[in-house]
C-alpha cells in the first residue's frame, strides 16, 4: 500500500485513513503528487458502498465543489417545478435534455477506484485519445491526468456548471491534456470527434444513445476504437441496434461496466 511522505506513519488501508487526508486539507503542493498514485484511487474494499464513499471523500480532498453546485441546480430547477424530480428537473430546464440535476450525486458519476479499474483493463497506449461523453464533473479526467500522463482526455457535458467546476480542478492540478467541453450530444451541428477510446453512460432518452452510438460507428470505419459502456439502459440499445459492436469485457468482477471493440474495415 501507499506509504505517504506527508504522513509517514499513514498507510491507504481503510476509509478513516482518507478521512483523515481529508480532514489535514493539503496543499496544492501534496495534491499534485497524491494523484500520480492508483493507490490514491483504489476503494479500501470492493463493494458499492465503500466505492462510493471513498469517491466522495477524494472529491473533497481534491477540492471539488459538487455540492454546492447540485445544491444550486436543484434550487433553480424548483422554480421550473417545485414538485419535480430528478428524472424530470433536467429536460425541463436543459430544452429536454436530460442531464440529472437532482440524482444524487454519487449516482450520478462513476466511482473513482471504478475508472482506475476500466482503464487498467483497456490496458492503454501512451498517446491515445479517450473522450468522456456524459463526462459530469470529470472524474475520469482526474485519473487519466494522474496516472496515464502521456494521454489526451476530453469530456463532453452539457451543464457548464459542472464543465467549469472540472475544468477549475485540473487547472489547479495542472493537468494540461485534460479538458471538459459544455456540449449538447444530441445537437445536430455537434461532430463525434476521432478518438481511440469512448466512454458512454444512460445520459439521455433512447433516440438520444442511438444517435451517439452511430456517430461512434462512423468513427470505427476510420479507425479501430474501443467504446466503454456503463449502464444497463445503453448496453441494451446495443444488444438490440449496434451489432458492430464487438463485446470484449463484461464484468467479471463489475457488473455495472461492458467494454466493446470496433473497426468496420
């Protein structure tokens, strides 16, 4: 395990062991160093749970400001609907986009220890380039610019509050090759950009994951990609439209994440 130079008797084992990093507030200084470590991002235990809290702890130790942000996007989706929700606050707020605001937050972002797993199994190159498309705060950003130094990261979401929160962070962090872009993915002038790995979640509504799925397979008659798909909704679309999709990984030891391959030659 991790043994900390700013803490030499602290070791990454258990939970309490990031609370406690939470609790010291860090420099900038010991930030940036904290992140070039995957045991950093590691869940104490594997269960849900525990995922979860640790990504909500290292939030906060990295600075984030999610709820406050999410706290304010609920206030004002109250004034479009003080009884709505949020599978309902989004699309009346976003042109009928739906972007979640009132999910709650660790639902609504993949656990840290989660994308330090996805991308040990993609078991990528230096320079290659992974675009997020759902990115929320950017947390795969986060691991990318602190472990995969070498590789360009793009995340695309269509909040700007939450674009500008995960662009506030890497700024800070200094991660130069990673970026969050405010985009509508359903939006007709928007173009698919030339990657060599995807990562798509449930963001929308059918039409909206089938139109995405289908810029991503002209983008496969270009060049071979590697397309991650987390959530139930979307691998279904896939199953019953997207047979050019090729199955590689399906969760042995996760069951929320399927990693797929393509290349139409």
């Amino acid at each position: 395990m991790l043994q900390l130079e700013l803490f030499p008797r602290m070791e990454l084992k258990a939970l309490s062991d990031f609370q406690k990093l939470e609790a010291a507030r860090l420099p900038l200084n010991d930030l940036t160093k904290l992140v070039l470590t995957p045991e950093f991002f590691q869940s104490p235990k594997a269960n849900d749970v525990i995922r979860r809290q640790h990504a909500g702890i290292l939030d906060k130790i990295l600075g984030f400001r999610i709820r406050y942000i999410e706290e304010m996007l609920i206030a004002d989706a109250r004034g479009f609907d003080p009884d709505g929700a949020h599978d309902t606050w989004g699309p009346l707020m976003h042109q009928g986009v739906q972007t979640w605001v009132g999910l709650e937050k660790e639902t609504l972002q993949t656990p840290y220890s989660e994308c330090l797993r996805i991308l040990q199994l993609l078991k990528i190159k230096p320079y290659q380039q992974v675009v997020d498309l759902g990115a929320a705060y950017g947390r795969m950003g986060i691991v990318i610019g602190g472990l995969y130094i070498k590789n360009s990261f793009t995340g695309y979401e269509y909040v700007k509050a939450r674009v500008d929160e995960g662009n506030r962070i890497y700024r800070e962090l200094g991660m130069n090759r990673c970026q969050l872009i405010t985009q509508d993915l359903f939006a007709k002038d928007f173009e698919m950009p030339q990657a060599d790995i995807f990562f798509i979640y449930d963001y929308g509504q059918v039409e909206h994951i089938d139109h995405t799925l289908r810029q991503l397979e002209q983008v496969a008659y270009k060049r071979p990609i590697k397309v991650v798909v987390r959530g139930k909704f979307t691998k279904q679309i896939i199953t019953d439209r997207h047979e050019w999709l090729d199955l590689q990984y399906d969760g042995k030891l996760e069951e929320l994440f399927s990693i797929y391959t393509a290349y139409i030659a």
